[in-house]
C-alpha cells in the first residue's frame, strides 16, 4: 500500500508544477557564449590554407609512384596466379582449415565461388599518351589499374581506375605496363606492349 501512495505522489508531482520564484542571489553565467566562440573561431580559419591542404591531400591520392617500367619489347606469356597463405586460416571453433605456406590458384578459388574478374585486366602508366590509349580502348570491358602516373589523366578521358600497390602488381606478376590480362580457365595471358610499336603503328 505504501508503495502505490508513494508511485501515487509522484505521478501527480509531474503535473503539479509551480512557479516557486527565485531562492537566493543569482549570478551572471561567466562562460564563453558557444555560437559567439564558434563565430570567432570560424573568422580565424584560414579557408585558403585548409582548400590548398585539401587539394594537396587528393593530388597525392591520386598520384600512384611506379611499381613497374615501361615495356622494352611486346611479348606474350601465360601466368599461373598462385597465392601462398601467410598465416593458418583458423575456423571460429578454432579448427584449422589452411595451413600457413598452403598454396592455391586464384582463378580456381574465385570459379568455385561463382565469381571471376572482367573480361581484360589493363595496367598502365597513366601520365604517358601511348597508354592512356589502351585504357581508353579497354574502359567498357575491363578493369583498368595505374601503376604508375596521376590517375587523373585517366579519369578525364572518361576511364575509372583502380591505383596498383606492391601486393596486387606482385600476386599478378606484373612485369611492365602497359600490360593487357586475359582468363583462359585458371590462368592468365598476358599480352605486354612496347609503346613504341603502338606509335610504329599509327605512322604506317
């Protein structure tokens, strides 16, 4: 009983609200008025300072150093792309499923699993004229990856890039660039183009 008088009490407490006035002196809040700080402080930025940061920051995201050189001759070859586990692949039961060391084939992995890469891999040096061209001939069926050069010389051409790092150039077994891949089953052929002949080929 005495608790539904004191659960009583307070309900009608929430409604019984009164002006009880001022007890005691006041005082003047002393702290910074917040939307005035946040003015100040909006002044003092440098916009110009913070826009050229911002600029220089994007310019080097778009900027791939180079991971491979220019091919010095055409040439074909077939590549196997074997990855080799640095560590055990461990089941959340704790089950071991692969060893570190095990090897496999990738394209045979990502076939089992219903997936697989487009129909080319293109890698290029985005800032050389002569590549740029293959990107460009190559951008509605193929993954195109910069290895070198400003990907943004790609992009206002109309060619989405990927930016290479030392992983992916290495489990592809990029040689040179540019350098066009194409599945057959569980391996690549790689077709790597000397620039040159392209620039043969345009003066004939």
């Amino acid at each position: 009983m005495r608790k539904v008088l004191l659960l009583s009490g307070f309900l009608l407490s929430l409604y019984a609200f009164e002006d009880l006035g001022v007890w005691g002196e006041t005082y003047e809040i002393d702290e910074p008025d917040f939307v005035k700080t946040m003015e100040v402080l909006g002044r003092d930025l440098n916009r110009t300072k913070i826009v050229a940061e911002a600029k220089e920051s994007l310019a080097k995201q778009m900027h791939v150093e180079r991971f491979v050189p220019v091919c010095g001759k055409s040439d074909k070859r077939i590549y196997e792309p074997l990855y080799t586990l640095e560590h055990d692949i461990v089941l959340p039961d704790g089950t071991v499923l692969y060893k570190k060391g095990y090897t496999f084939n990738v394209l045979a992995r990502l076939k089992e699993s219903g997936r697989g890469f487009s129909k080319y891999v293109v890698f290029v040096d985005a800032d050389d004229p002569a590549q740029q061209a293959i990107a460009k001939y190559y951008k509605n069926g193929a993954t195109v990856v910069a290895v070198a050069g400003n990907i943004r010389n790609l992009t206002k051409m109309g060619v989405y890039a990927f930016r290479a790092d030392k992983n992916l150039v290495e489990h592809f077994g990029v040689r040179c660039a540019p350098s066009v891949y194409v599945q057959r089953g569980e391996r690549f052929e790689i077709t790597e183009i000397d620039p040159k002949d392209l620039e043969k080929g345009e003066k004939r």
